[in-house]
C-alpha cells in the first residue's frame, strides 16, 4: 500500500466527517427555533465534545486506517461501528451532565449525520463501482506452479477483482496428476516467452527459488519486459497450520497467529478502556451495592464477605482473585469445581451466580491490572496445571490478561467443565479472542454479557 496515498485518504475523509458533522450542528442550530435564548454556550460544548467523541470513536474502531486499498466492505462495517458508538457516547455524555438539549435538535443531529454518512459512503461505492466496470486497464496474470497455493491463489483472484484474468498454469507436465479449471499453457521454461507475447501484466510464483534457481533468471527478464514477477511463499512447508507474517523494519517475521494486544498502541487502548470502565462500576455501582451485599453475605452463612483465590494470569502469573462469597466456608475451595446441585453454594450465593453480581469485585483487579475487563476467564492453578496436560494449546490463552467476563462465555461455554470437548471449546474460542481483538469487540461481549445475564444463562449455577 502506498503510504502517501493512505495518507491523503485519511486526511480527506477525516476532513469530510468533520465537515459533515459541525455543518449538520451548524445547520439545525439555525434552522431549529427549539433552543432558548442564553443556552447557546451549551450548544457550544455539544459541538466541541462531538467532535472530540468523533475523533475517539474513528479512531477505537481504526475508520480511518488501512482503507487506501479501498476495501469498501470493511470500511462501511468500521462506519457502522463508530456511529453506533458516537450515538451512545453522546447520549452518555448528555444524560451524565444533565444539559437540557432540544431532543429534537439531538434526535435531527443524529439522524442527518447519519445521513450525511451514508451518502458519502455510497458515493464513494459508486465511483469505485463505475471506475471498475468501465476500466479498460484489466490485468492478464499467469501463475507458476500448480500446486495446493496456486490454485488458492487463483481462487482468491477470482472472487476478489474482476478485473484480473487468470490466463493459466505453467508446470512441468510430469507433476501433474489431476484435471485444472483453468488451462496448463506449458512448462515452467515456456512462462516468460508467453508472457511476452500475449500482453501478460504479472506473474506469480508458487515455486520457491531454492528448489528451482531458474526462477531468478525468470523474475529478472520478466522485470527487462515490464512484467511484474511476484514471488508466493508457501509458509505450510515449514509450519502445518495458518501462519501471520509481521515485519521488522525490512525483515519478515512468521509466527503462528496474530496478536493485536502485542501492538503497543492497542495494549494503551485497552488498558484506558479498563481503568474507565472499572472506576465507573466501582464508583457508581460497588460503593453502594457491597455494604448491602456484605450485611446479606453475612447473615447468610458464617464467613468472610470476600472469596479470595489465587487464579492463573497473563503469563500464567499466578494473581489473587476477589469474588463476593457464593459459597459455604469449605475445606476444597481451591481443588474443587462448582457443579450444578452443589451443596456447597448458599441461598444467597445462588442468587448471586446466576446474576453474576459475585464477578463485580473482581474489577478491583481490572483496576489494580491483573485482570480486563473483557478476556479468557481465569482458572484456578489447580485447573491450569491439569487442563494443560489435557490440551496442548491450553496455555495459549495466558498470553493475554484474564477477564471478567470473555467470548468464551457468551457464547455459552462457561461453568463446569465435565468432557474434553467442553475444554477444547471454550479454548478455542479463547485464542480467537486473542487473535482478532479489537475495542469493538471487547463493548460487543460487554452488551452480550448484559443480554445474557438477563435473558438468563443455563450454564450459570
């Protein structure tokens, strides 16, 4: 991707919202008579915080990142996501500081920016859309190898632009042993010459130089003839599954999986969101509802008001882990896995699982920083020690901080573990987590979370 082109992107679209933003504000101000004499100075505070939770919305959900290459789909999902999380910023923002605002001129605001938006994104769609059926510059490619990758790669160029036509294969006919959809045109040998002669604008290699040193020569000449000559690794040579390549400077890296918590920018992100989020629970939710709880806990059973146990953590760092109390003072605690019918859970601590109010100490630890608020939910060390001998992929999970609730979870595997594939399930869905974060997702499984401890979870016990 050219980086000055990306960057004219950015700036012209960040121009354009902004733009669209304050003229819509600018106009309803104008054309509404509902604001009252004296009260323009809140609308000015309307106007200056719009755009700074704009600027922080585009900037969680990546809007304006990586579009150059005008993937419009994933631009238009990015452009949902911040509308949805401006609106509910703003509505916060309103009802937290008690401004009297016209509902209609915030109702009118929302829906034309939301207006404005979609026109300039369909705007954009058409053009794209016009610029690539009246294109005359469509591209011939040819592929080298007929291999598991070159016939992923023609797939993949297929579905992707119409405007790029697979014209072949070129392999030696001797390691062939199957019927192509599309043509072998010759040998390896007979690639450039073809290329040459029928307009071909890009070759790929599937073939690695190492085992064939004439691909060098190839790649030179076809540059001699500007013809693009672009090389195709097939990284399952050397690992059996889906690999991530990362650069250092010039140097590729291949590791096993993304990780977007890695990027220190995103790590930042999180860890803001977590402070934020733990001190509005703490301070508007757990200063009133633990000395309630407390007084209940203790005439419910004799015992602390807090269960504190130590859990596994990021780095499988062992942590002190802080519950309200939903069980009798027991002697098995730390080796023993709640089940469904557990003699153990009190009355009170039964109401207190199934509402998950006895997860809300824990973010105590979101704050301190030994847990988030959204990942893998930690396990005791007991647990950790034994699921890791029955999983291999077990401790991929510790790689990022536990938390209070996780993907995992809403998604239905959560509670007692009885079977291999309980495990194996809930592991996966962890690693997903780890490997496709975003801050999206994480206020995704915070609403789902709500949704399903009110909707009621059948695994919650």
């Amino acid at each position: 991707m050219n980086s000055r082109y990306s960057n004219l992107f950015r700036f012209f679209f960040v121009c354009v919202d902004l733009l669209a933003l304050n003229v819509v504000y600018f106009l309803l101000v104008l054309s509404t008579n509902k604001i009252q004499l004296g009260a323009e100075h809140r609308y000015m505070i309307l106007f200056i915080v719009a755009n700074m939770v704009w600027l922080l919305t585009s900037y969680s959900t990546a809007l304006y990142v990586d579009n150059a290459s005008l993937d419009l789909d994933r631009f238009a999902r990015r452009t949902v996501k911040t509308m949805i999380l401006f609106v509910v910023f703003m509505i916060f923002f309103i009802f937290l500081f008690h401004y009297s605002y016209s509902r209609i001129f915030v109702m009118l605001s929302f829906f034309a920016f939301c207006t404005v938006l979609l026109l300039t994104r369909g705007l954009l769609m058409a053009s794209a859309f016009y610029r690539q059926k009246n294109s005359r510059s469509g591209k011939k490619v040819v592929i080298v190898g007929y291999n598991n990758v070159a016939k992923r790669l023609a797939y993949s160029f297929s579905g992707r632009d119409h405007r790029m036509s697979v014209e072949g294969f070129f392999e030696d006919p001797r390691r062939i042993h199957e019927l192509s959809d599309l043509p072998i045109i010759g040998d390896i040998d007979e690639c450039i010459n073809y290329a040459i002669n029928n307009r071909i604008s890009e070759i790929y290699s599937t073939i690695s130089p190492e085992t064939n040193t004439s691909i060098y020569d190839m790649a030179q000449t076809a540059e001699k003839s500007l013809i693009r000559f672009k090389f195709v690794p097939d990284f399952k040579f050397y690992v059996n599954r889906d690999t991530h390549l990362e650069y250092l400077d010039e140097l590729p890296i291949l590791s096993l999986r993304p990780e977007p918590l890695e990027d220190m920018s995103n790590s930042i992100k999180k860890r803001v969101f977590d402070i934020i989020f733990s001190l509005v629970v703490i301070v508007f939710v757990l200063s009133w509802l633990t000395p309630i709880l407390a007084i209940l806990i203790k005439l419910s059973s004799r015992g602390p008001v807090f269960f504190v146990q130590w859990r596994s953590g990021k780095d499988n760092k062992p942590f002190r882990c802080i519950k309200f109390r939903s069980l009798a003072v027991n002697d098995n605690a730390n080796v023993q896995q709640v089940t469904r019918g557990d003699s153990r859970i009190t009355p009170l601590g039964k109401f207190l699982r199934k509402t998950n109010l006895d997860e809300l100490p824990q973010f105590l630890n979101v704050l301190a920083g030994s847990m988030s608020v959204v990942g893998p939910r930690p396990h005791m060390l007991r647990h950790t020690e034994m699921y890791s001998k029955i999983l291999g992929q077990y401790m991929i999970r510790h790689f990022v901080k536990p938390g209070v609730t996780g993907w995992a979870q809403v998604n239905g595997f959560r509670g007692e573990i009885k079977r291999e594939d309980q495990l194996r399930k809930r592991i996966e869905h962890d690693i997903w987590y780890l490997e496709h974060w975003s801050s999206w997702l994480d206020i995704r499984i915070i609403l789902l979370t709500l949704y399903v401890t009110l909707k009621g979870d059948k695994n919650a016990f």
